[in-house]
C-alpha cells in the first residue's frame, strides 16, 4: 500500500472511530502497542538509551512501546524504515548522530531526508565519543596510544559502530589530528564491534560512552581519552582529546525520538510532554547519567534545529576528513 492511500485510511478510521472530519488525533492514543525502531542492534547506545525511554513511556501512554532492533548500513535501514512509516504515532523510532547527522553526508543514495522526512519529537539524551583499546593492546595511556601506533603505521585495526557513522567518522578525524593510522572496520552496531573487541579479535574502538563504560569499569575494556568538551563524573580520570593537545577535537552523539513526517500535531505533543516528563524525572536522569548518557528533553522545533545543525557540522568533517564508502 503506497503512502498516499494508507494516509487516507487513517484518516478515514480517525473519522470513524473518533466520530470527528480528518485525521486520527490524540483523543485516546493509542489504543493499540506503539512500535519504537531502533536503528542499531542491541548492546549500542543507541538501544540502551532508546530501550530505557520506551519502558518507561508504556506507563503513561496506557499501551506497550514495543522495540524493534533494525541494524545494517550504518543504521540507515532503520532509519528509512521509521521515515516510509504511516505517519500515525504506532511507529516511532530513534534518530541519532550517525542516521541523521554524518551518514546523509557520505552515503551516496541514502533512501531518507534527514530533515523533510520526520517528525522530530524530543532529543532524549548526549553522549561521550571514546576510544578505547583491548587490555593486550600495549598502551594505558593516550602517550602511549600514539607511540604505539607511530611505531608501527597500519598494524592495528579499529571497530566501529558503523561505515559512514560517528565512530568511523570520529575516528578518521583523529588519525589526521594525531598524525596515526589504523585500518577501519565497521559493524552493525556498537553491541557486535564491542563482543569482537572484548574478545580481542580487533584491538581499538571508537565508542559511545554507553556501550563500553561497564567493560571501562571492570577492566575488561582501558580508556584512552573523551571525545568531549569536559572531563564527566561517570570517569573522572580520563582526560578529553582536547586537554591532551587535540584542538577541538569533540564528538558527542545524541538520541532522540522521532516519527515520520506528517504525524498529527497533537499525537506528537502527547508524545513529547510524556517523554519530557520521563526525562526530566529524577530516577530516569540518575539511570542516564549511570549509562553514561546526559539527559535533554528538549521541545520538537529544538531538536529539528540540532539536527539541521548537525547535518552541517558532520559536513565539514565529512570533506576534511575525505571519508568514502
Ligand atoms: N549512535 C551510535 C552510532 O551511531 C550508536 C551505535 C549503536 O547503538 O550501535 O554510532
């Protein structure tokens, strides 16, 4: 069923079943389980943050939000998937950094407009970039990092989340930076390149704080440095790129909750007051922060702006760092 006519479906049901002209609204939404895509497989940051805002938004909404995990092409899949859904508020997704800001830079056919074709609802949370190296990497430090690598020019191999995503992204960025260079190998996600690193198989990532602070925190996984603007309580000792030297040199990925475009206005106010409310409540914050993830919350016109903003910002980067799939 194409797009137009699903439209006019709905509407013709909202009538119905509303008793009211036009579209369905959010007098009794949702009646039914609401779908949230999340466009990386489990174990990433973008399904911990994701996953933790979707339990909590059942309550309130009175029905499930039931998450799908949609991996591949850099989260692109799952992306065009929430953008070609019914605009009806039973398909939300997550956008983040890598689906909305970098990949509509580098991928040459992306099947979705990061700005006309959603819906923005509210940013949910920031999170730190990382590197960090496998314990038989030989470095504890970023001294030590860059000497390693110096010494031995290609040797090492890095994981990433994704071709075309903030690890890749932030990664290449650092190796014109720090004058180093590792080979580049992308994943489905963060949760499959962390089980290679944690077995050893690949020794560096390039991280989003969420999916490897556990790992950072029992030893199985050393931090390198913060690709962020300030130290964060979660990691007092590991010092950022930019108080070790590298001028700007700042990644922070964000997630935030989306739809397609052409959602009813009222189903997207209902979604954004109840996911602010989760948010910005005490044990909901306190869970972020012990992911290591900075909450937000903000209104939809103020997530749109970051995003067109970031669209912009991952430009730059893209060009500078010349990154081709
Ligand atoms: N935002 C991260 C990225 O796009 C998430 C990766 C993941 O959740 O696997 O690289």
């Amino acid at each position: 069923m194409n797009r137009r006519r699903e439209l006019l479906m709905s509407m013709a049901a909202g009538a119905v079943a509303g008793g009211l002209p036009g579209w369905a609204h959010a007098d009794g939404y949702p009646t039914r389980p609401v779908k949230m895509v999340i466009p990386f497989p489990p174990g990433g940051s973008t399904d911990i943050v994701g996953r933790l805002l979707a339990t909590r938004l059942s309550e309130p909404l009175g029905q499930t939000v039931v998450v799908e995990n949609r991996g591949g092409a850099g989260g692109t899949i799952g992306a065009a998937e929430i953008a070609r859904a019914t605009p009806d508020g039973y398909t939300i997704g997550i956008a983040t950094v890598s689906t909305c800001g970098t990949a509509p830079n580098i991928y040459p056919k992306l099947p979705y407009d990061p700005i006309k074709d959603y819906q923005t609802i509210t940013n949910i949370a920031a999170v730190p970039g990382i590197i960090v190296v496998h314990p038989s990497f030989p470095a504890r430090n970023f001294a030590e990092f860059i000497k390693v690598l110096k010494a031995n020019p290609g040797r090492y191999n890095y994981a990433s989340s994704g071709a075309g995503g903030v690890g890749h992204m932030g990664m290449e960025m650092f190796k014109i930076q720090s004058g180093t260079f590792m080979t580049h190998i992308g994943y489905r996600g963060a949760g499959p390149a962390l089980t290679d690193v944690l077995a050893g198989n690949v020794p560096i990532m390039w991280d989003n704080l969420s999916s490897s602070l556990p790992y950072i925190k029992n030893g199985k996984l050393i931090a390198i440095g913060l690709a962020y603007d300030e130290r964060i309580p979660q990691l007092p000792d590991v010092p950022t790129f930019i108080e070790l030297g590298m001028k700007d040199y700042e990644a922070t990925t964000w997630y935030g909750l989306i739809g397609p475009a052409g959602m009813p206005k009222d189903i997207v106010a209902k979604l954004n007051a109840e996911s602010v409310k989760i948010i910005h409540s005490n044990d909901f914050k306190a869970r972020l922060l012990d992911s290591g993830a900075f909450p937000i919350g903000d209104t939809p016109e103020h997530f749109a702006a970051t995003i067109a903003k970031e669209v912009v910002k991952w430009k730059k980067v893209a060009d500078y760092a010349k990154v081709k799939l």
